[in-house]
C-alpha cells in the first residue's frame, strides 16, 4: 500500500510502486481469473451470446423434429416456416404438419422458456438470499403450487376454466405460498436473507404435509400421478394456449432481472456494503421477491417443479463467466433454454411411448455436476 | 464537507445502544471514535453509512439532514469501509472495487475510461494491483481490507468512514493505511481499537463508553492514564512519542501497579 501524493479523487497518483505490481503479477499463479478476465470483454460475451443463441435454434428445430415420428430438420424447418408465414402445405404432409406444430413446438418452446427462466431466477435467487444452495423453489413456491394443483384436481374447484383450472390453481398456490413467506419472515419493513431462506424451507415442509393429507384420503389414484407430475415436473400438458403468457411473464421476467445486474453485484457484497453503496437491500429484496415469485409460479403453474435446473445452471455459468451479475444473467438463461430442450427431448424418446418425468434426467445430470463442481479446486462455493 | 452527529441515540429492542452523541469532523480532518467493545461506536458509524436510522438526532453533512437525501445521493458523499467484508460470490478483486462506481451509474451501465482509470489508481495506491483478477474469496483478511479500502476510494467520497480499517493488517499496511488516511484530505471519521495509532493518525478522538461519548479533543488531551482506567479498565502509562510527541500508550500486565 501506497500513500498517494495526492488525495485519490484528484491526483493522477499513480505512484512509484506501480511498477513493481508487474513482475509480482506476471508470478503469480494464473488461476481461473485468467480464464476469466478473457471472457469477461465485452465482445466476448456478446459472441458467446450469438453462439448459444444460434445453438439454442438449431436444438428447437433438432428437437421438433424428433419424437416417434422422425422429422428431419430440413423438413421440420419446412414446416414451421409454412406455419409461420402462411404458406402452403401438400395434403400428404398434413400428419406430419400437426405433429410438429401443434404438439412438438409448443412443447419445445415451454422447455426452452422454463429452462432460461429457472436459470436466472436460480441466479437472481442466489443473489438475493445470499446463498448458493439457494434455488427457485427454495422459498415455498413449488409446494405451494402443487398443493394448489392437487387441491384442484382432487375437489374439482375451478371446474369452470377446464383444463386451464390445474394450472391457474397452482399459480394461485405458488402466490399463496410466497405471500406467506414473505409475511412471516419480513419483521419491521426488514426482510432479511437468512430468515428468508428458514422461513421457505419450513413453509415447504408445511406443504407437503398439506399435500400428503389431500392424497391419503383422496378418493381416487388421479391424485397420486398428479403428485408426480408436480414434483418431477414434465412438458406434456403443453398448448399453444397458454404459451403467449408464459413466454410474456418469462421474457419480461428475463428482461428486469437482466437490470437488476448490478443491484444484485451490490447485494452479494452485504447488506451494510449495500447500504453505503446506496442502494436499500429490504427495499430490492421485495421488488425481487416479487418478481422472482410471479415467474417462478407462471412456471410451474405449466410444468410443474422441475429440480436442479435452478440450482446447478447458475454456478456453472459462474464458473465460465465470473460472478458480475450482469454477464451471468445474460448467459444462464441461453445455458438454461438449451439445456432443457434436450432434457426434454429425453424424457419423451428415451423409453418411448412412456415419458420420463423430467425431474428424473435433470437430476441424473445436476447431481453429478453439482457434486463435480463443489469439490472442484479453484472455484470457491460462496466462501463457505 | 463537514460531518457532524448531533445529539444521535440508537434503541434496538429496548436497549440503547448509542445515548445522545455529539461529535464534529470538520471538513479534512481526521476523527476517531475509540473505546471498549460494545460501546456503539460501529453502531455511531452506522448511522453515517445510512445501514441504520438514527432512533432520534440526527447526522448532518454540509449543513444538510442526511436522512432527507436518497440513498444513492448520499452513497457519493460518503463512503464506508464497513466490517462485513463477506463477498457470496467469487467477484475479482477488480469487480469488487469497480462497484465502488456503482452509485454514479445507472443500472448495468459500462464504466467510463476514466472510472477505469480511477478503479487502477486505488488499486495502485492500496497496492492491489497484482492482484486485480484474483478472486476475492482467496484473498488473506489483509488483502480484502485492503481491496475494500480502494472501493470506498473508488466511490469519490467526500466523507470517509470506516470500521476497524487497520483489522487483518501487518503492521506496514496499518501504518500505510492511516498515513493514506491522512494524506487524502478526506473528512474521515474512523473506529479504531489500537490506541496509539489512533493518537498518532487523529487530529480528534472521541471517546465511547455505554453509549455515551465520554471524552473528546486532541488526543494528548484525552488519552490520560485516568481515562484509559476509567474506559477501559487498564493500567496505563502514557508517554509522548519521542519523533512526533503523540502520546502513545504502555500498558503493564499486572493491574496493581
């Protein structure tokens, strides 16, 4: 340490010691944040965005146009142009029109919007509690959609919005659930991180108590696959229907998080550092809070809580891009969209005609990866 | 600019942790605030980085109430060397004191080539520049400090305020530190446990016990071996400094004599 020349706001002050800094740095073991610093520029980034992005199309056409029926992707492309601008079709080819229009597409854009949006909220999630075993679901809102979705099922409530009333029950859980988390652990206008987290992980076990009950004396089995279904997660239910407020919450979800970029970079620093970094951490906890909640029941209102997705993509594009919110934010929801056509693409075809629940694969892959990742040398879990 | 507490008190569930408090720093200058633990001198600081609302009395920088002022105006006032150094996530050191800009910039704004310039310079002066791209989390106590030093730097305060700077530091950084300090014509207002280089590096010192501040003026005026006894129950002899004259403390082991 240098005492400056000149007070540090005005002085060019660079001292005579600078030059020493050199040699020190050249020695020194070059360790991920050389990686790092590579990819941190600007450009970079924004390339590795155009990559992933061209990668994410080329896995929805890949995706729409495998199943049963194979579609080659020059065929699939075909198709979705025909539907996309109007165009025409031979007779013979309408089989094959519906299957990837109305049944597969739809299918594969959910996945690759509730992909991208476990992502960043996995990572806005993290941030805000300060905890990197942190997931969406971590504050009661997958229980309490599924007590939502069960309920429904079971007492037949909501008959009059058809097939919609599974999915508008769990949203109505999922908000349920948030606002009691939220109530309970908010005391004085505070709403602390750790507090947050106990309090969503008992309201959790609070749940699925709930649930439980329902199901054991539910007059019928229904209740028990639907019980699957919620906590393994799976496309199957998706339509074109409820596609357009998905992909609105999502990609405007998406969008606010993204600004939220360095907010976030200010939060994980504490909320002391926060406070005289002027920025209020109870005031954008809530507005996160609220965010985070709204698009992770929208979510799982369609397809129910799919694990690991929220918890593992978020420290392996930490891992590649560094911790600057902002850069994470861009990244994980593209990391995020890939990653979950795939893994749906698996569930339907691996043991064909029978589905997988995608919980299953996301855990087969995010456990291993999660395990791999914590006992990495180099990549330090959250300072703990 | 000036920094003055007027009349400031802190109750948390029921207990008082800071009982009417006055205390100027006039603008430039460098004030301690010293005495045992638990005597609401971090709590004081509190106030002036805003992670607290004062229970009554105010702060004021300037003439001006600071509770009246947003946040992120005051945040370009006054920056804080706070004690919860704690990073979650695995930021460079880089990153860490680039977000000292963060209350000039909106949202995810890119830094100017001067704030980068700015972010080198502290980096230079806190002598961290070597380490620029490591991360933080695999930084020595002293190390952090030390970056968290160049962020506060980085923010182009007019009004310093720190906790405990001189924690986790060999005795060359605590020496440098201060001397910075000093050198900055900043208004600095900082808590220190290490007595003698509180003397040595304050214009002022304050003294806090329960609360209450108990003594303030020049250091030679207020480190007297009665107050040190009084305080902080320990036997003292105080003698100036043969280079400078700042009184500087000895302390005897064995309380009888």
């Amino acid at each position: 340490m240098k005492v400056p020349h000149k007070p540090p706001p005005a002085g060019p002050g660079i001292s005579s010691r600078a030059g020493a800094a050199g040699p020190a740095e050249a020695s020194a073991p070059r360790s991920a944040g050389g990686v790092r610093a590579r990819l941190a520029s600007r450009k970079v980034l924004l390339l590795g965005c155009a990559v992933l992005a061209a990668v994410l199309l080329a896995s929805v056409v890949v995706a729409i146009g495998l199943g049963p029926a194979v579609v080659p992707p020059g065929e699939t492309a075909h198709h979705l142009w025909a539907a996309l601008s109007g165009g025409r079709i031979r007779s013979g080819e309408v089989t094959t029109y519906q299957i990837i229009w109305q049944i597969r597409t739809p299918r594969v854009l959910l996945a690759a919007l509730v992909g991208a949006g476990l992502s960043a909220v996995g990572v806005a999630i993290q941030a805000m509690v300060r905890n990197a075993l942190a997931d969406p679901f971590v504050l009661g809102v997958s229980s309490g959609a599924s007590v939502g979705a069960v309920g429904v099922t079971v007492t037949g409530g909501l008959a009059v919005l058809g097939i919609h009333a599974v999915s508008v029950g769990a949203f109505a859980g999922a908000l349920v659930a948030s606002l009691l988390v939220y109530a309970a652990s908010s005391s004085r206008g505070a709403l602390s991180p750790l507090r947050l987290v106990l309090t969503g992980v008992a309201m959790s076990l609070g749940f699925q108590a709930v649930m439980s009950l329902i199901i054991y004396f539910a007059p019928d089995s229904e209740a028990t696959s639907m019980v699957l279904y919620w906590t393994m997660g799976s496309f199957g239910a998706a339509t074109w229907g409820a596609l357009p407020v998905v992909a609105a919450v999502v990609l405007a979800g998406l969008a606010v998080l993204y600004r939220y970029g360095r907010t976030l970079d200010v939060l994980s620093l504490g909320d002391e550092t926060a406070a005289s970094l002027g920025f209020d951490p109870d005031r954008h906890r809530k507005v996160l809070l609220v965010l985070v909640s709204l698009v992770t029941g929208v979510m799982v209102a369609v397809s129910g809580a799919i694990a690991f997705v929220g918890l593992v993509m978020p420290h392996v594009v930490r891992m590649v891009v560094g911790a600057p919110h902002a850069r994470v934010l861009a990244v994980a929801p593209l990391v995020g969209a890939i990653f979950m056509v795939w893994v749906d693409l698996a569930a339907r075809t691996l043991v064909a005609p029978r589905e997988l629940p995608l919980g299953v694969i996301t855990a087969l892959v995010g456990v291993p990866v999660f395990i791999a990742l914590m006992r990495r040398r180099g990549y330090t879990f959250g300072g703990r | 600019m000036d920094l003055e507490l007027d009349g400031l008190s802190v109750v948390t569930d029921g207990k008082s942790l800071v009982r009417d408090l006055s205390l100027e720093v006039p603008a430039g200058r460098v004030v301690g605030l010293v005495g045992p633990n638990g005597s609401g001198k971090s709590t004081a600081l509190r106030c002036v980085y805003r992670a607290l609302r004062p229970s009554s009395g105010t702060v004021r920088v300037g003439e001006q109430d600071l509770t009246r002022l947003p946040l992120r105006h005051s945040a370009r006032t006054i920056a804080a060397m706070t004690q919860d150094g704690g990073v979650d996530f695995d930021f460079t050191v880089e990153e860490v004191v680039a977000l000292g800009r963060a209350p000039h910039l909106r949202g995810n704004q890119a830094l100017s080539g001067r704030e980068r310039d700015l972010c080198e310079r502290a980096m230079d002066q806190l002598d961290i520049r070597h380490l620029a791209h490591r991360g933080v989390l695999t930084l020595s106590g002293g190390e952090r400090q030390r970056v968290l030093l160049a962020r506060a730097l980085v923010q182009e305060p007019e009004i310093l305020v720190l906790d405990e700077p001189t924690n986790h530091l060999d005795v060359r950084h605590q020496v440098d530190l201060l001397a910075l300090l000093r050198a900055s014509g900043l208004t600095v207002l900082v808590v220190l446990h290490d007595l003698n280089l509180a003397a040595a590096a304050c214009d002022r010192l304050g003294v806090l016990s329960q609360g209450r501040l108990v003594a303030s003026g020049a250091p030679a005026d207020v480190l007297t071996t009665d107050l040190v006894a009084d305080v902080f129950g320990v036997k003292a002899s105080v003698v100036p400094h043969p280079l400078t004259g700042d009184p500087q403390l000895l302390y005897s082991l064995d309380s009888t004599r």
